[in-house]
C-alpha cells in the first residue's frame, strides 16, 4: 500500500537513514508513544501556543497549566524521579521567560497559531503537512512570517541549500497568499529555554535555485511513497555504530544542571536479520 502524507521530518529521516525511517514509520504508525524527548517538546509547545493565543498572560496562569504536567506518561521513560523533576522545573520556567516576553516584533500582529496546512504534490499523488507554530502578519510591510518553536539549539537556515521544512512551508504558504497578499515570506526560528531566547530568520526567495531543490524533494517523495522493502535494511552509520536516528528510538532524555535540554543518544550494535 503506497504512503500519501508526508512531513518535513519524514523526508529528513528517509534521506538520512532508510533503516531508521522504516522503523519509524512502523513504531508510530501502530500508535506508539514518542520519547521523553517528544512528549516534554510538546508539553511546551501547547503552553507556547496558549501564550501567542493571549489565555496565558501571567505567572500564575502558567502555574495553573503546569497542573496538566504529564507524570505517568515521562515516569515510564525516565524510570527516575529526579530527571522528571528536572524537566518539569526546565518546562515551568521556559515558559514563564516566555510568557513575561513573548516574540512580538514591531509591526506585527497575530494571525494564526499553531496553523496546520495540507496541500496536494501534483504528478506524485502525495500530499505534504506542516503546522506552523506562531504566523505573524505586518500589513505595512505586507510581509508574512512563519514561526517554529524549538527546544533544541537553532540549525543554520541557507537559502542557496533549504532544509525540507524550508521547502515544506514555502510550498504550503501559497495556501495563505489570497487571504494574506504578501510580499516578503520569511521563516524564524526561536528557541525556548529556561534561561534565554535565541531566533534565527531567513527570507524565503523564488529563484530557480530553489525550484531546483523542490524538484529533488518531489523526487524524494515518489522514492518514500512506494511500499517497503522486504530485505533487511543496515543503518546508514559506518561500522558497528547507528546514526542518531537509528539511536533516537532508544533516547534517554537528561537536564543539565544548567536547566537546559539535551537528548544523549545511546549506541547499539546493528539488528541482526534473523
């Protein structure tokens, strides 16, 4: 049976890793949770998304939210107490540096949060899916930003070499011009912790250099569409080590004592075919 829906993630996993991305798409596919990693990740990004929808404005309203933190479910990853506690203390006060400073740059005004777009990839019969976090709109400078909300320290964003969610968003956000006719498009990266506030922007261009590059994706997702192999696949990682995604099925999630999040991957020797 062919796969239709895709994500940025999917296609960077596919790329990096068939081994991995197989494994993957059978662990979650049957329902499976995520990682501790996961789970904390979006944790925050709904207390992110309450913020930017103004329903958390003060210390005490992120208190209250805090009472939904999910004990049982990171008990059974973490298997100890004390990292538990440590990533509830690292959620509580990130979102509390966020909620007394959220990212509201001059001009801008709230448009979407956490916006889900889904569009069709004409002559592959596959659908591409993305939620932006935050979408902000400055009707002066009838310019568009899409935000994404990270954890985890901020990649390079390069026009000339965009990432697969670069063009995920630049494909979906044509969904979006007739209800806002923007001129400029730019994609930003912000990255939440207990203790800073770090972005990273890019202004998406239309040269035939990206045109380039999506082709290659679409390429990428007529490969990922078709059913799985049957043979064994090894990990893309020399030797006997596994590539982090391989690594990441099996995460052990630690808080420094910084406050800050850091996934440490475990190596595992290479599954054997029976």
């Amino acid at each position: 049976m062919h796969r239709t829906l895709f994500s940025p993630a999917m296609v960077e996993i596919f790329r990096s890793c068939r081994r991995a991305y197989e494994i993957a798409y059978s662990k979650f596919s049957t329902g499976e949770s995520g990682t501790a990693s996961a789970t904390c990740k979006r944790f925050i990004l709904k207390g992110i998304a309450e913020i930017n929808k103004s329903r958390i404005t003060t210390v005490n309203q992120v208190q209250k939210y805090m009472g939904n933190w999910p004990v049982e479910d990171l008990e059974k990853h973490f298997g100890e107490k004390e990292l538990n506690t440590r990533a509830f203390l690292f959620a509580y006060k990130a979102l509390i540096r966020y909620a007394t400073n959220p990212y509201r740059p001059d001009g801008a005004l709230v448009v979407a949060v956490g916006l889900k777009l889904r569009a069709r990839v004409a002559h592959v019969r596959v659908y591409v899916e993305d939620t932006i976090d935050l979408v902000l709109w400055y009707p002066a400078q009838k310019k568009l930003e899409l935000v994404d909300f990270q954890t985890q320290p901020l990649k390079r964003l390069d026009p000339s070499w965009p990432t697969a969610t670069m063009l995920f968003k630049q494909y979906l956000s044509e969904r979006l011009q007739m209800r806002w006719a923007f001129d400029t498009l730019a994609l930003t990266q912000c990255r939440i912790t207990a203790g800073e506030f770090q972005t990273n922007s890019v202004t998406f261009d239309s040269t035939s250099t990206t045109r380039l590059h999506w082709d290659e994706l679409v390429a990428t997702l007529e490969e990922m569409k078709q059913p799985p192999a049957q043979e064994h696949r090894p990990c893309s990682a020399p030797s006997t080590q596994e590539c982090k995604y391989c690594a990441t099925l099996k995460p052990v999630l630690e808080i420094s004592e910084e406050g800050k999040l850091q996934l440490l991957y475990k190596t595992a020797k290479t599954a054997k075919t029976a």
